[in-house]
C-alpha cells in the first residue's frame, strides 16, 4: 500500500492543485491532501475551510483524504505511514524553493521520498494568491477555481 501526501497551503485550492491531486491519486494507494497553514503566509480561509473545500471538489476520488495538519511535514507522514510527498512545480523559480525543502526533509527522514509533478500548461500561470487578489477586486475566478467553490470564495471577500 502506498500512501502519498499532497501538502500545501491550499488557500484557496486552485483548478491547478485539482488537477495536481487528480493526477497523483492515480499513482498512489491512498492520497492525502495535508492542508496546513505555512507559517510564512498569513491565510485568508481556516483550515476548516479550506478542508472543506478540497472535500468538496474531491468527493468523487474514491482514494483521496483531506486533513489538516500542524507541524513538520515528516512527523504527519511518519503519522500516516506515508512513503512519498507528493508537490507541483510550475516553474522552474518553483524549483529552488521545493529542492531545498525536500533535501531538509530527507534529512529528517530517509525513508520519505518525493514526486514532483510539472503543472499542466495551462495551470501554469495560477496560484492560490493570484486568486486571492482577484476576488479581492471581485474579479472573474471562474476559470481559476473549481466550480463548486466559486461562491465560497467569493462570499470571503464580500464580508471583508
Ligand atoms: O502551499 P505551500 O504554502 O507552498 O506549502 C508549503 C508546505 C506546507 C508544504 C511547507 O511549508 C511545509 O511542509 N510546512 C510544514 C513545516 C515543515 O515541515 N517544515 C520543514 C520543511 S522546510
């Protein structure tokens, strides 16, 4: 059994981490989206929120799990048994960043390996912030995000 961890920050989950999660559950027994908020961003949507929103968009992936968790990212998968991290790149700025936190996990883990999958074209572009800033403006997002979260997102912006 091969479990696979998806991390991120997922603030919120982009049309791109979809597809990333698509993708990755077909090579993994159990796929487990790992949301968490990174201590170097300040979110705009709870863990709550963003879980259930990946629920939401994922609820006919048989083998993916959504669940929140706090701390270093090799205790969670030491937790879940997890053998493989599973991260996107879309760009090679991407890369330098998510070389360096994968050499630092492995050194706190032999065991943990890693997959990093390159973004499809046309997700290339997109991020979590850029979304963000578009609702921010109540900009069009409908291409950005999935469409059963469209609103929720939306709804975010319109207390603010
Ligand atoms: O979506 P993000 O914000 O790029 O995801 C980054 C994330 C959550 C994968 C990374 O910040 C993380 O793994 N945080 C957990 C803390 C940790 O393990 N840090 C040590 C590795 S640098």
């Amino acid at each position: 059994m091969v479990v696979g961890i998806y991390p991120g920050s997922f603030d919120p989950v982009t049309l791109g981490h979809l597809d990333l999660i698509k993708r990755s559950a077909k090579m993994v027994d159990t796929l487990i989206v790992g949301v968490l908020n990174n201590k170097k961003k300040v979110p705009v949507f709870t863990e709550e929120e963003k879980k259930s929103m990946i629920e939401l968009v994922t609820k006919d992936i048989p083998n993916v799990q959504v669940e929140v968790f706090e701390g270093l990212l090799v205790d969670f998968a030491r937790i879940k048994k997890a053998g493989v991290i599973i991260r996107g790149l879309r760009a090679v700025s991407d890369f330098e960043y998510e070389l360096q936190m994968t050499q630092l996990n492995r050194q706190l883990e032999k065991s943990l390996d890693n997959i990093f999958l390159t973004a499809s074209l046309e997700y290339t572009y997109l991020s979590s912030s850029a979304v963000r800033e578009i609702a921010s403006y109540h900009g069009d997002i409908s291409s950005m995000v999935p469409a059963q979260i469209i609103d929720l997102v939306e709804e975010k912006y319109k207390k603010k």
